[in-house]
C-alpha cells in the first residue's frame, strides 16, 4: 500500500500496477501514427516519436542521416525533438562532426543559411561547443558582420521566409556568442522563432519587430522599447526548477493561481505553493481513481471548493 500525504494527513492507497509497454507503430498506417502517438501517456510519447522518426511515408526504415533529420524537424513537435535527437546516437556522431568541420571552416557564419544543419546542432550540440563557435564569431570581424548584414536584411518590408528564417538564426548565433545588443536599433526585424536566452537587450529600440515564438528567458530587457512588436508565443522570464523523481506529464494552476499542481508520468501529483514553490502536498498514485488517470493522460484541473484542492476531470 502507498500513503496520500500532505502537510497534516495521511492516506493508504493500492500500490500502482506495472507500466504499460510502448506500443510499436511499425504495422499501422503512417498517416495516423501522430493521432496515436496523441492518445498515448506522456511518458510513452517521446519513445514513440523517435520510433515514428525511423521510418517514412512508406513504412520502410529511414537509413540516412539527413533524411531522418528531415523527418524529425518535420512530423516530431518541437518540445520532443531534442530528446528525439539526443537518442540517436547516430545523428549525434555527425553533429559532432559537423560541428568540427564548422569550426575549421574558413567562413563559420554560414551555418545560418543551412537550416536544417544549423537546428541540428542547436538541438544536439553541447554548450561547451558553442562556446568555441562564439568565439570564433567575435574574433572574425568578418564573420560577425555577416551575421549582423542578414538581421539587418530582416528589416525590409519584402523580406521572405528564407531572409526571416536566416536572421533568426544569426542572431541566436550573435546572442550565443556574447554579441551585445543594449541600446541597438532593432526596429522591425522579423526574427520568428530565434532564441535570445541570457541575451543582452537593454534599451534596444524593438519597436515593430516580428519576435512570434522567441525566447527571451533570463534575457536582460531593462527600458527596452517593445511597442507594436508581434509577441505572439514569446517566452519571458525564467521557469521555475522542480524537483521530482519522474517527468511532469501536465500542470494546472489553483483559480486563484496561489498553487500549482503537477502530474507526474507515474500518476503521482505534486502541489506547490507559486509564491515560493514549496511542495505542500504529494499524492501517490491510486490506479483506477480520478487523480491517477489525470496524471497518466494529461488532464488535471482545480475544483472550486474552499479548499480548492486538485481534482481530475
């Protein structure tokens, strides 16, 4: 028996039964794997997606890199593909390589224009690596000002997909390298998608900008000028670490957002408080009971009763 605990009680549940195995898409018709992939619990989903990335349209095995990577970036949403990646041991391999054949390139800027060798190695590569490539960067003037010439290009009004997708890899280029941008004139690029983590933004004039889906966690933003800026999925500030043993699964917040419940990939619930983030509750799982299945397949709400405590729906 397992132990519903919270500050002051304490609950006897039945122990939760044996995981599932992940279940082999191989004989099903590819058009429907991602519906499937959809229905599974969470904890089987990423095994799933790096199955569904070794075979194609035609259900035959996937034997060559650049093709599997196609296949990745393609049909693995994004929260899964760095986790997709990092399993092929294959793909990590030639992403080292590619990295090393970069750094001894005569013109390393240029992996911006490669979109699919440039989010490989933004998914695999290790920090350490891109440390090396920033400092190559910054002791090139040559090669900064290439990655500076197509942010600018950013700004025309006629500036297509390829010239947004090519500025918005240069500048998480610049912004990995250490390139400071406080107080710079940044009106109107359009750099959809790009990551700005740890950047330096103070009062940069980003009025205009398309910034749809850019991170800007940790970046520093003071007296920055975002007016009529295209925010759309922009991500500020800086996530909350939590502890747990196993991976949360799915979150939802108390109405009167002062808890935070987390469902565990195992069926467990965690109850934090936001103002500090401090565990105040945890439940084991109870197969069969509502909080279990919440956890399990992603579905967690909070009750509107006094107590206000975690229920599945």
């Amino acid at each position: 028996m397992n132990s519903i605990q919270n500050s002051t009680h304490s609950y006897s549940t039945p122990q939760g039964l044996a995981a599932p195995q992940p279940l082999s898409l191989q004989l099903l018709p590819f058009e429907i794997h991602k519906e499937i992939i959809d229905l599974l619990p969470p904890w089987q989903r990423q095994l799933a997606y790096s199955e569904l990335a070794s075979f194609a349209h035609s259900g035959k095995e996937v034997r060559y890199l650049k093709e599997k990577l196609a296949l990745v970036l393609r049909e693995v949403p994004k929260q899964y593909q760095r986790a997709v990646l990092r399993l092929d041991e294959q793909l990590q391999i030639f992403a080292q390589k590619q990295f090393n054949a970069l750094l001894s390139s005569a013109e390393p800027a240029q992996v911006v224009t490669k979109p699919m060798l440039f989010q490989l190695l933004y998914l695999v590569g290790e920090p350490a690596v891109w440390t090396k490539l920033g400092e190559r960067i910054q002791s090139e003037p040559a090669q900064r000002q290439a990655l500076l010439t197509l942010v600018e290009n950013s700004k025309k009004e006629n500036a297509d997909q390829k010239a947004k997708e090519h500025a918005a890899n240069a500048i998480t280029l610049l912004s990995r390298s250490g390139e400071q941008f406080n107080g710079k004139d940044l009106r109107n690029i359009k750099i959809p998608g790009a990551d700005l983590s740890y950047g330096q933004f103070d009062h940069a004039q980003l009025q205009g900008a398309h910034l749809t889906g850019v991170k800007f966690r940790n970046a520093w933003l003071r007296g920055t000028n975002l007016s009529g800026a295209h925010m759309d999925g922009v991500q500020f500030g800086e996530l909350p670490y939590l502890q747990e043993v196993r991976d949360a699964s799915v979150y939802a917040y108390s109405p009167d957002g002062k808890r935070c419940a987390v469902g565990l990939s195992n069926g467990d619930i965690s109850v934090y408080l936001t103002s500090n983030w401090n565990k105040i509750w945890y439940l084991l799982n109870n197969p069969g009971q509502p909080s279990h299945n919440a956890a399990l397949f992603g579905r967690l709400a909070w009750s509107r009763s006094a107590e206000q405590r975690a229920r599945a729906t």
